[in-house]
C-alpha cells in the first residue's frame, strides 16, 4: 500500500500538532544548526537531537517520533545500520539519509534499506529549508498511505459486501464480506472481469440498464442475480456508483440473509419472462412470426417441433430430418449435446452457441432450455428459445478479450510466445479455429509457419512454408490485407486442390503474415476482418517492441564489454603504471641527495607530467559515461565553490547573471573548475610561472620566454604584452532564447584568446604543443557536456579572449 503523490493526499500533519523529528549526528556543533535551521524553516517541526545511534534507538523506545533524519558516517554505527535496525522496528516510519557522503552506491544500498529519502549536504541554510520541505512531505505521506490502510481494513470488516472495479470492468478489490457472498476466494476475483459472476441470461440486462443508468442518475440500486462460485443464483441488493476516476463502487447484500424470499422470486419471474412468453401455447402462426428460434426437442435430442425464423436457410421439414447439431458451428456441437443433456438432468440450461446461418456465416444466440415431465414427472421433451445476441456483445466480448490479449502479447519475451499467443486469440476469441503466423525469414526467402490452430493440421496437415507466388507473399510484399470469398477462384495458390473454401491473409509489417482460413466459402464477414486487422496491429506492435528490445540487449551487451575493457584499462592506468612511476620518482629523489645533475631534476618533471597525464587519463574514462539523474542546481552555488578550488593568482571573477540548471552536481564542478583553471593560468598576457595543471590553453606569455608552452590560445600580435597584465577578468552567464527562457551558460575570459583555426582540435584527446598541459582538460569537459546531453562551442569573447558556450540545457 503507498501513496505516490502527497500533493493528492489529505496533509495529515495539519491540526495535528507539531512534527517530532529525531536528528542524528555525530558533530554537535553540526547537529544543533541544523536543528534551529530546520525549526526556523517551518514552525510545524519540532527537533531532537543525538549524537550516536545508540542513544537515538533509546530515544526512539521511549519517544514519539515522527521522522528521523540522520548522517552516514558516523563512530559506531553508520546510518545505514541504524536505518536497518529502525526498518526491523518499524517499517514504515519515516527515515530521511542526511549526509556529507554521497555516491550512487550509498544511495542504491540506502533505497535497498527502505530509506524514504536520500539528501545530499551542501553548504549554507538554504539546503535546511529543502531539507524541512523532505520532512514535511514524508510525514505527510506516511499519514495518508496509514488513513489508506485504516479505510481498507474498515471495509474488510463491514457487513457490506465492498467492491472496486477498474473502468473496463475488472476487480481490484474486494471485502471478505464480497467474497463470501459470491462464494470466491479474494485473490480469486481481484483480475477478473464482473461478467464472471453473472447468469449469462442476465449480463444484457447489466450493460442495457443497469450500467447506463449509474452515469446518468448518479448511481443505481436494485435487485440482481449473482452465480456463486459453486454456481448456485442469489439474489442481491446491489448499489452502484462511479468514482471521479471512472472506476466503479460496488455495494452488495445478499437478500437471502434478509429471508427475502419475495424479491427472489420477482427477479426470477422478470428474468424468465423475456423468455418463457412465447411458451404458452406452440401455435404455428404466432411461433413463426417471432424474430427467435422455437424449438421441441425428444430426450434423444431430435428435433420435434421449430419455428421458421429465416436464419438457418432450411425450411421446417429439413430441420426436423436433421440431427440438431448440424445447424452449430462445428466448434459448438458437443456444448449442445451437453446443453441437452444439462437440461433433462437439472431442468434448465442456458448457454451461447454459434448457429449457422443461410449464407454460410455464424451468428451467436442465446439459448434457454427447459424440461417438460410427462404425467409420472419423468423428463419428456426439452423446449427453448434462442435469441440472436450476435452483435453488440459479440463485439464487446471479443473486444473485450483483444484487450487482454493484447496486454499478454506486451509482456510477451519472444516472437514464438507472440505466435501463439495470436492463434490462441483467434480461436478462443474471435473462433477462428483454422488460423496460423508465419514469420518471414530473409534466409530461407519464404514465409515460415510458427504457431498454428490443432484445426490446420485436421485439414491440410503442418501449414507449409510460403515464398515468392503464393497469394500470402504477395500480400506480405504489398503490405495489403487479402481476402478470398472462394479460394476457387483465385489465383497463384500454392496448393491449386485445396480444400479450403475461403481465406483472410492479414500482413503483420515487415515481420510475416496471420492466415486464417476456413473450409466453407465467403466464411468471414466484415466484423470478422475487422477484428482481426485489430489484433495483427497488437501483434505488429509487440514483434516492434520485442525487435528493439532485442536490439537494445544486443547494445547492452556490447556497452558492457567496453565498459569491461574501459575497467581493465583503468586498472592499468591506475596501478600497473603508477607504481612503476612512484618507484622511478623514489629513486631519483634517493639519487639527487648524492648526485647533482640537471638530468635527474629533468627526469623528475617528466615523471611529474606522467603522474598528471594518468590522473587526466583516469577522469576522462570516468566522465565519459552518461549522467543517469540530475537536480535543480543553482549556477552561482557552482561557480562560487569552484572559483575558490582554483588559485586564482589575481584574476578576479564576473557573474553577469543567475539560474537554477538540471544537472550533476559533481559533474558539473568539474566543467567550471577545467574552464576556469584554462583562462586563469592562460588567459593572462603576463608573466606566469608554468603550471602541472596547464589544461588546453597554453602559456600567452613572450615565446622567447616558453616558446614550448604555447598551446591552445594563439599569440595574438595586435595586443600589447601589458594590456591586461594582471587584470584578467573571467565571467560567467546565461544564455537566453527569444522568449527569454535559459537555455545555456557561458565562461569567458577577456585574455589573448584561441586562434581559429585550434577552436575545433582543443577538445581532441591529447591535443597539446606544449609540455605544461596534458591536453585532457577540454576534452573532459565536452565528454562531460555531452553526458549531460548538451553541447559546446568555442568562439570568440565579447572582449577578444576566448568563449566557451554550452547549450541544451533545462531550466528548473
């Protein structure tokens, strides 16, 4: 049970009192400002403090709390650990992770415990008023989902039988009173579809009156008919009424706990009376004008005595020669043996059965039998009506069960499961009983069969493989629907003596074609196309979604492999070269104390370079990869944090404007701080001593002084060398479109600038003509833009240096 959306749920903390919040941590001095922050946030929390999980289990014994809020590294017990003793306690009670710690695997483990939220810290007050919001929220939550429970466990204790039904029909709860009135297990209702506890004879008189009325009226009540589970009929006071979100109320006792034997028998005397009216006399004349079919039958299930309603083709006289089940659907003829013999045994029977028609289709009827007895109260002859109920709840029905196969095929993991899924459909739904899928396979140029209707293979054996000038190819070439009326009379068949009468070849995209075939000639009619064109568009879908989901594995197979490789070469990076490289830096620190030369300080630069290469290496891999989740992050935070991890030297800093940004935080500290450390230690014309942490540009000083070291930045002659000596500004802004709506942000310099002709190769891996940099730096940035989604230019600043934009980005 959970409520997904506080916004939608009552504020159970209002006029409640206050919220008793238990924080904890272990830096007192910590602790205490986040208590007055959190209490100056919102006047509805109350904080207590501890500074061990010890002491706040003992305080969770003794007191009421409401919400606790923790730290992660803490002595003792980290705050996972005392999230689960708290989880084994109390499952429910609010639990927020509070800490200086984040990464993604404190927070996975974390959600794994039961945590509630997971809040990282950050500096300054404004991340207690975010903090408060959690907290309310949580608390809030957690009373709506126990007002949930309470409701839920108030109906399952009324009286009442309780019902919820979603809008298509189908249950998705029930009281134990529901339950034991229709006599069915709850878990075995919850799914199904209220048709299931109705007399077939009764469920128009639901969807033409009942169902109607309750949008119309507001609700209804009244008497129904239910059929337990052990197929008993009771009757029931039933009230209905629909919910704001379409879902059904269902109210329901059983009349018989009342001995309201009365309001049984008058919903039984109206349930039988659209049916045993015509029964009062067999009057030929009156019998014959009916639009049903009225008929005697002996116990051996002969035809005595039917009417002529025009359905069958065949007049009185032939009908009474025939056996009775050769009017039915083939698929039917042992349920109307059974319907028979159902009726002498109980006195009744009431079924649906496909009759066929004149003109060689089928049309469903609703059949109601009952017994006469002869004068020793023996069964003598079964006598019945049968209405035409073909149309609307045959759709309904079928439509009914195209829906739920099509949520079958979506979960379905492979196209053979597809496959039988849709033959499955076709007979039992639609009962098409002599229908297949064949797939196309490229290799075999041909279409190949993968499920098929046991009914094929009694009539033309296994379904064959069909290729190029068969009537199947030719609508899977032209993605045309293909309907035969006679298979007599058509062309290119890929059987010419077959037996077959009539054919629908429905395309199913690139992927094959559904066939469905029947002995008799022009067996299908519109509705039959129809439905069937519906189900091979569910099916078209689920074969797309199989095909990318197929791919998509394919991919993840492959990304995880490089990502494999990605590992075993940071391995080698990070330890199988960087020990060597200590080891080598070791020993010439050893021999510098007894041996003086310009070689050995040489080669300690140069393993110096080699350590920050690996440390640029090692970023690169690891920014490389996608940015999974982002959160509301304000640019002036960033920039002001990362200025200060950057020296500076005298360059001061510029922030035009403000906005608040979807991003990785950590991530995005590292793009400002690349950026800023390329135009602090090369945007300058002065004088600056060379740097290990040179990103991309390179030194803009005098050549003759480092002539090595110019790198991305081209000398710019048309400047003076002391123009900006010591007053290098760098600034920072958005970016906005005509609507003035963020779009992006900026870093620029007001420095020499890069040559035009560099802008595009300063982000290539490596790219360096000196030896202060690594030539890592830029690339790390755009690796990380592009994780993000965005991209990034280099252009020209507003006052001659050098800009670097990045756009894409999501205002919040």
């Amino acid at each position: 049970m959970s409520v997904d959306d506080p916004a939608q749920v009552p504020d159970v903390s209002r006029g409640r009192g206050s919220i008793r919040v238990l924080h904890v941590d272990d830096d007192d001095d910590l602790v205490e400002l986040a208590a007055d922050a959190l209490e100056r946030s919102s006047e509805a929390l109350r904080v207590q403090t501890e500074t061990s999980v010890d002491d706040a289990l003992t305080r969770l014994e003794t007191d009421d709390v409401d919400c606790v809020v923790s730290d992660y590294e803490m002595p003792g017990r980290d705050g996972l650990e005392f999230l689960r003793v708290v989880r084994e306690c109390d499952p429910d009670l609010p639990f927020i992770l509070f800490t200086g710690k984040g990464s993604e695997e404190i927070a996975s483990e974390a959600i794994s415990a039961g945590v509630t939220d997971y809040l990282q810290k950050e500096r300054g007050l404004d991340q207690y008023a975010v903090l408060a919001n959690r907290i309310e929220n949580a608390v809030s939550k957690h009373g709506a989902e126990r007002m949930v429970r309470r409701a839920y466990g108030a109906m399952d204790t009324a009286r009442e039988g309780i019902a919820l039904l979603d809008e298509d029909g189908y249950f998705r709860y029930v009281n134990q009173a529901y339950a034991g009135i229709t006599g069915y297990e709850r878990g075995a209702l919850i799914g199904e579809h209220w048709e299931l506890l109705y007399p077939d004879a009764h469920v128009d008189r639901i969807y033409d009156e009942i169902l109607p009325a309750v949008p119309r009226d507001g609700r209804w009540s009244g008497r129904t008919v239910y059929e337990r589970a052990d197929g008993d009929h009771i009757v029931t006071s039933h009230a209905l009424a629909y919910a704001d979100d379409g879902s059904l109320i269902c109210l329901v006792r059983d009349c018989d706990d009342d001995r309201d034997v009365d309001d049984f028998e008058t919903v039984a005397a109206d349930e039988d009376e659209r049916t045993t009216s015509a029964a009062d006399g067999i009057l030929d004349d009156a019998l014959d004008a009916l639009g049903d079919v009225f008929y005697v039958l002996d116990t051996e299930g002969n035809v005595v005595y039917v009417n002529e309603p025009k359905v069958t083709g065949y007049d009185r006289a032939e009908i009474e020669s025939m056996d009775s089940t050769e009017l039915f659907d083939p698929a039917d003829r042992e349920r109307v043996v059974e319907g028979i013999r159902h009726a002498l045994e109980t006195g009744s029977d009431e079924r649906e059965l496909r009759l066929r028609t004149e003109v060689g289709g089928r049309r469903t009827y609703e059949f109601c039998s009952w017994t006469l007895t002869d004068a020793d109260g023996e069964p003598s002859h079964v006598v019945g009506i049968g209405r035409d109920v073909s149309g609307r709840k045959d759709r309904e029905r079928a439509l009914n069960g195209l829906h739920r196969t099509t949520r079958d095929l979506m979960r379905a993991d492979s196209t053979a499961e597809i496959a039988e899924l849709t033959v499955e459909a076709l007979a039992d739904i639609l009962t098409l009983t002599q229908a297949g899928v064949h797939y196309h396979s490229e290799r075999e140029t041909a279409l190949v069969p993968a499920a098929w209707t046991s009914e094929v293979e009694d009539v033309i054996g296994e379904p064959p493989d069909l290729g190029p000038g068969s009537i199947a190819w030719e609508a899977f070439e032209t993605g045309e629907v293909k309907h035969y009326e006679d298979l007599g009379n058509a062309d290119d068949l890929h059987n010419e003596s077959t037996v077959l009468g009539s054919e629908l070849i429905v395309p199913l995209g690139d992927h094959g074609v559904v066939i469905v075939a029947a002995v008799e000639a022009d067996a299908f009619d519109e509705n039959d196309r129809r439905l069937v064109q519906l189900l091979c568009e569910n099916v078209t879908a689920a074969i797309e979604r199989i095909t990318h989901e197929t791919v998509l594995r394919k991919r993840e197979v492959e990304l995880e492999r490089e990502n494999e490789r990605l590992d075993e070469f940071a391995s080698l990076v990070s330890h199988d070269l960087r020990n060597p490289l200590n080891v080598a830096s070791g020993r010439l620190e050893l021999a510098r104390e007894t041996c003086e030369s310009t070689h050995i300080d040489e080669a300690i630069q140069a393993l110096e370079r080699m350590e920050t290469l690996v440390d640029d290496v090692l970023k690169l891999a690891r920014e490389g990869e996608a940015v999974d989740e982002t959160e509301p992050v304000a640019l002036s935070t960033v920039v002001e944090r990362c200025w200060a991890n950057v020296e500076t030297d005298g360059v001061t800093l510029d922030r035009v404007d403000e906005a608040t940004i979807a991003a990785d935080r950590s991530r995005l500290a590292q793009v400002f701080e690349n950026l800023f450390r390329n135009s602090v230690e090369h945007g300058s014309t002065s004088n600056r001593t060379e740097s290990g942490d040179a990103v991309e540009h390179g030194s803009t000083g005098p050549r003759s002084q480092a002539p090595e070291d110019s790198v991305e930045h081209g000398s710019r002659d048309d400047r003076s060398e002391s123009s900006h000596e010591d007053f290098l500004e760098v600034t920072v802004g958005t970016i906005t479109d005509a609507a003035d709506e963020v779009r992006g942000f900026y870093v620029e310099d007001d420095g020499v600038g890069i040559d035009p002709d560099e802008r595009e190769q300063v982000f290539e891996a490596g790219y360096s003509t000196g030896d202060g940099g690594t030539g890592f730096g830029l690339r790390i940035v755009e690796d990380i833009v592009r994780a993000h989604g965005w991209t990034i230019e280099c252009t020209d600043g507003a006052a001659g240096g050098v800009r670097f934009e990045i756009t894409g980005v999501v205002a919040r």
